[in-house]
C-alpha cells in the first residue's frame, strides 16, 4: 500500500471537475454510473449504514497528512467504513502495475492466489485494510484474507475480495481494478477519489480461489441481502 499525498488527489479531482469529465476506465471508455454487481442496490446497502457503532479503539487517516476521522464501524454480521480510495497497484507485476507506472509499487501481496503468486491489481477487485494495530485488529474482527466486501461508490456497488494490508494508521485503499470498475481514476501515482467511499466487510466470509471474482460478487449478492434484512 502507497501513502498518497492530499496534494496529488486534490489537484487529479480539480482537474476532472474543471474539464467536465465523466469519470472513465483505463481504457477511456465512461463507466455507467449505475453499475452494480449483483441485485442489491448501491441505496439499500447505504441505507444501513447511515449511523456508526464503532468498534475501533480509535480513528484512522486518509492520507499521511490528514487527521484521524474515519471510524471501523460493526452491525449486521459486517464492518464497515466511509473513506476515499487510493489506489493499490502491488503484487504481480503488469503493463499497468510496475515499478514505472507506480512510485511506490511492491511486488507481492499479503494475501496470494491459490497458486501461491501475488495477487494481480490490475484485473482483481480487492481492498486494503490496516495492518493490526491498537486501533483495530481486523482479523480479530472476522476478516480474513479473501474475505468478501461490497464497495458502493457514486450510485454503483463492486464485489471485492480482502486482498492486501496497509500501514497501521491509514484505511481506505483498493486495487487498480477496483477502481476501475467503479468509474475512478485506477492511476497508483494520481489516481483515487478524496471521499464518497464505503467499504462493507463481510465478516466470516472467504472466497476460494481468492482470484475467482464470480465466486466473490455471488457471494456478495447472498451476504449484501442478509446484510440489509437484518435489523
């Protein structure tokens, strides 16, 4: 995981919004900004998660310079989180994954394929959570590499997988892929979004292989379903 400066995202957001662009992939082409993986809505996942229980010690930064505002939140068998999203391009090394395309590029992953590889950023949904901390121990949580996570971002929901850890203090990171499903820009050096971010986290849950994707957005859609039926 990278530690984006404010700087570089603030600057790659003006940008769009002064050129009146529509957020795109990689390839140029305009994400619909209705996507959604499955049959659960971006607004019914949202609309259970519009108070915190939170069950961090602590809060967590966005970015190295900002403060510590973003809580780990719990209910209905999840945990969850409101933040921006940077970008993860670490792990097996690709055209658009690399020690040039990405300062601060890592080859490998926390979590590996079932093939023992890293994972690939570039075509695998997934997000990054803290490294345990005092702040919060995810694993003691419930989550677990390969675990699943529903990501709702600008009316659009994409099923991802637990795929990497990053520094202690920081949250809000997700591979290149995701991103690009979603419409935001999967650029590691100036890519990401500054906020609008929820991440929803499935506890108990895993998915094997961690590379198979269909496996993760049918299981999301059972667990997203249970998620907003619960009380």
């Amino acid at each position: 995981m990278r530690i984006r400066t404010l700087t570089l995202a603030a600057a790659s957001g003006a940008a769009l919004l002064a050129a009146g662009l529509l957020p795109t992939s990689a390839s140029g082409h305009p994400q619909s900004p209705t996507l959604r993986e499955g049959s659960v809505s971006a607004a019914a996942l949202l609309a259970k998660v519009t108070s915190c229980s939170q069950i961090s010690n602590g809060k967590y930064r966005t970015d190295e310079e900002t403060s510590a505002t973003v809580p780990v939140c719990g209910k209905n068998g999840a945990v969850f989180w409101k933040a921006d999203m940077d970008i993860d391009c670490d792990g097996q090394r690709t055209a658009k994954c690399n020690e040039d395309t990405d300062p601060w590029f890592l080859p490998d992953t926390a979590f590996h394929q079932s093939d023992g590889k890293p994972l690939r950023s570039d075509t695998l949904p997934y997000v990054v959570v803290p490294s345990i901390s005092g702040t919060w121990n995810y694993s003691a949580a419930g989550i677990q590499g390969a675990g699943v996570v529903a990501i709702v971002y600008n009316n659009q929901v994409v099923y991802a997988v637990v795929g990497d850890t990053g520094p202690q203090p920081i949250i809000g990171e997700a591979s290149y892929s995701a991103a690009e499903k979603l419409g935001i820009d999967p650029d590691p050096e100036t890519g990401g979004t500054d906020s609008g971010v929820t991440y929803i986290l499935f506890k108990n849950s895993r998915v094997s292989p961690i590379e198979n994707h269909s496996t993760a957005v049918s299981m999301g859609d059972r667990l997203a379903k249970e998620f907003i039926a619960n009380n």
